[in-house]
C-alpha cells in the first residue's frame, strides 16, 4: 500500500486509535486479513469469522512486524477501532485509489472472469505496472484488499467484481470507481440466487452504470456476440467498445481455429490495425477472453501488434482452471477443477474433444452449484453434450446432480460402459487408476465445492518428469 500514517488512516475510517504511542507511524507493508501474510509495516485486518476471530491474533500479527490492526474493539496492542470493520477497510480503499491517479479497469461476467483478467494483466504489464485481483477475491472483502496492495508505481488496476444479488456490483464499484468496465457476458451461473438471467443481467450491468461519462473518458466494453451485455450500452454514459466475432465489433476475430493441441489461432482486428494471434491457453472459449483483453488494451493505448504478442505468450495465472499436464506415460489431465457452470462445463467439453482427437477421453465431472430449478435440466444437457462430442467416458462424481450428469448421458445414448457414476473422489480415483492407457486424456471438472482438484493432483502425483503447460 502507499504509505499512509495510522493517524491518516483513523481519520479516513472513521476510527478512535488505541494503545498506539506514535500516530505517525506508517503503513508501509501489505494490508492482509490472515495472519499468516503478515510482513513488517503491515496493516491487519480483524475479521470475525464464523470459526476464528481475527482479534484473537492481534498480540501475535504485532509480533511479527504489523504497525496496528483494524478492529471493531481494543485489542491490548496498536489499533484503529471502528464500528465495522468491511465498511472501514471499503474505505480505506476509496481514499489510496483517489490518492494513486492509476487507471482502474473493472471487469465482470458469468463465465471467464479470473482468465479474462489474468490475460488482462499480462497485456497491460507490458505496457505499465499492473496491479491486479488475485485468483478470484473479488468480493467485498478481496477487491479492497487487492486495491489497497498499489503502490505509487501503479498505472493500471485490473479487479475482478463478482456478484452474488443486485446492488453487490453498484457497491464494489463505490468502493474502487473504474475508468473502464467490462462485461463478458450473462450466463447461468448463480441463477438459483438471481432467479433468472434478466435478472443476472441487471446485476452485471452496475459495472457500467457506474462509469463516468464519455467526456470524462469513461469506456464501457461490451461483448458484442452476448445479446444481454450488448443491451446495457443502453444503461451508461461511457464510451461504448464492442467486442466479439460478430462484424459489428469494434475488437473481433477473424479466422478463428483449435489446433490439435486444443490451443486457439485467430486473427486479431482492432481500430488501428491487425494481428495474428496463437495462444497457449487451452479451449477456443478463450477467443473472446482474449478479445475482451484486447478491447481493454487497445482503449490504453497498446497497438495490434503489441497486443497479439502479449496475448501469445499469456499463460494462466490461476491454479485449476484449464492447467495441463502430460505425465510421462502419455496421459494427459487437465485440471479446471476451480469452478464449473453450464457455461464454462460446455466450454471445457469442447476443448476437452478438440484435445483428444485421435485419443480416448475422459470427462470427469461433478455438481455445478446454485442453478436452483435449472440444476436438473442443466446436468442432463451436460451430461448429453458429453455423448454427442464422442467423449469415450463420462465419470460422474458425486450425489443427485452427478446421477443427472449420467443420466443424461444415458438418455443421449450412452448405454454401455461410456459412461458411470461413482459416489466420492476417491471412487473415481481408483477407477482412473485401473483403467487410465497411456496417451488418454482426462477432463477434471466441477464446481469448487466437490474438491475435484483431488483428484487430477492424484493422477499427476508422483509421476517423475511430468511437464506441466499452463
């Protein structure tokens, strides 16, 4: 964080210091709510849980080198007490972003976010320092967090917003106001909370409400190929990009192919020219993720070509989502194990066919969370899509949405061995272990509940000489 003094710091949330000698003092580490990142000159966060109370850490965090903790009551060593600490931490990060003069870009969608802006930041590093959301704390507590981790080097701010009801983005977006907003598109995703896509979409569409005008240099990028995102130029003020495939887009991909590798080529059309793009991530969804990236590059002021060769060398940046690992008997897994929803499983499928051709495959598949009345129909035209792309076994891993996965399978005419469910992780481990022939590739997927990461991590453990491609 920039170097604020505690007495600074109380003034902005709001809050009575106690037990602290030297009000000067400064922050001058990283703001962290665990107390296990503690550095000298750090700020700590005191955050009551449902199973451990930040507080109680207060005498240990001092310790090892923080300057004072945030907290909602005394603590016996150096704190900031305020009446809650989210508000408090919320504002703290108002006042560093207004103090930096960084470019903030704010992106949001059902599906692709974290890779979206992994791929973001990659771009733009090449341009200015970048600071940005890490893995997918983006929520009320993580974008702070992230935001308070610029220096005074900062140029760009990329964080990722999430949503989980309406009102949640308008409130991110008060806490780090964004220059540029980006929204990738409406899925289903969380539609069991929403209660339907209209309703996804008016949360997604706060990012873009809450950018300033076009003569202020507000820039709102829409996905041009997403009926639902394209409709909320309607709900902003900014400067309206679109991006897509479609010819109407401003940033969009011509020539888009998967090579055998299941990688992406395309060819990259901006404003300002044009460029050939191969990637290293793997699923042709990750065509208008990168075209997304490209849009925000392009507003920054990055050319065609600079942004091709940043993109072509953009590697994932978070673990479990498409991270690719050839064992040494031929076997490959890919562990996109994070998160899964009817999105992003479809997506997955096909890179999963586009990766195998010529090999057997296998899709390992588990619960999608939160689809509500969705969750039936939505497992069963999964588990359909799995047969139809000719996927040589489907492993469905888990209770009652894992019977669906089979039994849509089944119902597309899967009839024989294609395609079983097993009742937990570790079933579906002894079941690979058996079966698994060298050169097969296997598919790791589902929400971030069922802890399907245990299982690729146990089909690449101790497997000497694997090459990981991220």
């Amino acid at each position: 964080m920039i170097a604020l003094s505690l007495a600074e710091i109380a003034s902005v949330v709001g809050g009575q210091t106690h037990d602290i000698p030297d009000p000067s003092v400064k922050v001058t580490g990283r703001v962290v709510r665990d107390s296990r990142e503690v550095e000298p000159g750090s700020l700590f966060v005191a955050f009551v849980g449902e199973r451990v109370d930040g507080h109680d850490f207060a005498a240990s965090v001092v310790e090892a080198g923080a300057v004072a903790v945030l907290a909602s009551r005394p603590v016996g060593v150096p704190a900031i007490v305020v009446d809650d600490v989210q508000t408090a931490l919320g504002a703290l990060a108002r006042h560093v972003v207004e103090r930096l003069g960084a470019t903030l870009v704010a992106l949001t969608g059902s599906a692709g976010k974290t890779s979206t802006k992994d791929l973001i930041a990659q771009v733009l590093q090449r341009k200015a320092p970048t600071v940005y959301t890490p893995g997918s704390l983006n929520n009320e507590i993580g974008l702070p967090l992230t935001a308070l981790s610029a220096t005074e080097e900062t140029r760009f701010l990329v964080l990722e917003m999430g949503a989980r009801g309406i009102g949640h983005i308008r409130y991110l977006t008060d806490l780090t106001p964004p220059k540029v907003g980006l929204v990738l598109n409406v899925g289903t995703a969380h539609i069991g909370e929403f209660g339907g896509r209209e309703q996804i979409a008016q949360a997604k569409g706060e990012l873009v409400e809450g950018l300033p005008s076009a003569d202020a240099g507000g820039v709102a990028i829409l996905n041009a190929d997403d009926p639902l995102v394209r409709a909320m130029a309607s709900r902003t003020k900014a400067r309206v990009i679109l991006f897509g495939e479609s010819g109407e887009a401003d940033v969009r991909a011509e020539n888009v192919t998967l090579m055998e590798s299941g990688q992406p080529a395309f060819r990259l059309h901006t404003p300002s020219g044009c460029s050939d793009v191969t990637m290293r991530l793997y699923g042709e969804h990750h065509v208008s993720n990168a075209l997304a990236a490209a849009a925000v590059a392009h507003e920054l002021g990055m050319s065609a070509d600079e942004i091709a060769t940043a993109l072509s060398e953009a590697g994932s940046l978070s673990r479990w989502r498409m991270e690719v690992t050839e064992r040494p008997d031929g076997v490959t897994v890919v562990n996109d194990a994070y998160n899964a929803n009817p999105e992003s499983m479809r997506a997955a499928l096909r890179a999963l066919a586009a990766m195998g051709k010529g090999r057997r495959t296998w899709a390992v598949l588990g619960q999608m969370a939160e689809l509500g009345d969705e969750a039936l129909a939505e497992h069963d035209a999964v588990g359909r899509l799995a047969v139809r792309l000719n996927v040589g076994k489907l492993v469905a891993v888990g209770g009652r949405e894992a019977s669906w996965l089979q039994l849509g399978a089944y119902n597309e005419g899967s009839w024989g061995e294609e395609s079983v469910h097993v009742s937990d992780t570790q079933a579906a481990i002894d079941l690979l272990r058996s079966q698994l022939r060298p050169g097969d590739v296997v598919l790791v997927k589902a929400s971030r509940s069922v802890g399907l990461e245990r299982v690729a991590e146990a089909l690449v453990e101790g497997t000497e000489g694997e090459v990981a491609v991220r």
